[in-house]
C-alpha cells in the first residue's frame, strides 16, 4: 500500500509530506496506480520547485519513498499545489480502491527534515 501523509503546521498550512510504499496493484512495471501517484508527486514537487517562489528541500529514493518539505508555508501557490496533489490522490483512491492508497494529514509542531 501507499501512503501519503501531508504534514500542517499550527497555522492550517501544509509543511511537508511523505509518500511511501508500493500500491501493489499489479506486477512492477505494470502497477498504473504506482505510476499515477508517482506522476502526481513528482509533478507537484516539480512544479512548487519551478513555479513558485516557495524554498523547498526534497528527496526520493527508488524504494518509493518521497519527502518534501517546505521552508516557508507563506507561499499561496505552493499550498494550492499541494492542495491539488491530495485531490489527485483522492481520485486514485476513490476510482481504484482504499486498498492501494492511504492518505492521511497530521497537525504537527515540527516536521520531517531532510
């Protein structure tokens, strides 16, 4: 199973998330729910990267397992981004079932560092 966890500072505003494991909805290579959240998540992290002013720290490894965090949660464009990935995830989940995708959110004092 995936798991997406996105991370909220007292504010309200996301800080950071991780998203691990593996959907195993089909065999490697074939596994669409796995590539879906894959594109997803890599197009989110790409886009507040390129698109918006928000410093960010990143890094992914080839086990599946991807955390982001935000330096400064002031950046209206990097909220709604993230904002968007959860809908896409949402999507993924609702269309191919609860069994391949957890999605969770957490208020948090401090959150992961890379």
């Amino acid at each position: 199973m995936i798991t997406a966890v996105f991370y909220k500072d007292p504010e309200g505003n996301f800080k950071s998330f991780t998203i691990s494991g593996h959907a195993e909805f089909a065999d490697e290579g074939q596994d669409i729910v796995c590539a879906a959240v894959t594109a997803l998540s890599f197009n989110t992290v790409n886009a507040i990267e390129k698109l918006t002013k928000a410093p960010l720290k990143y890094d992914a490894d080839v086990d599946g397992h991807l955390v982001c965090t935000l330096q400064e949660t002031g950046h209206r464009d990097a909220q709604l981004l993230i904002q968007a990935l959860i809908l896409g995830l949402e999507q993924i989940r609702e269309d191919y079932g609860k069994d391949y995708l957890r999605i969770q959110t957490k208020a948090v004092r401090s959150t992961i560092e890379i």
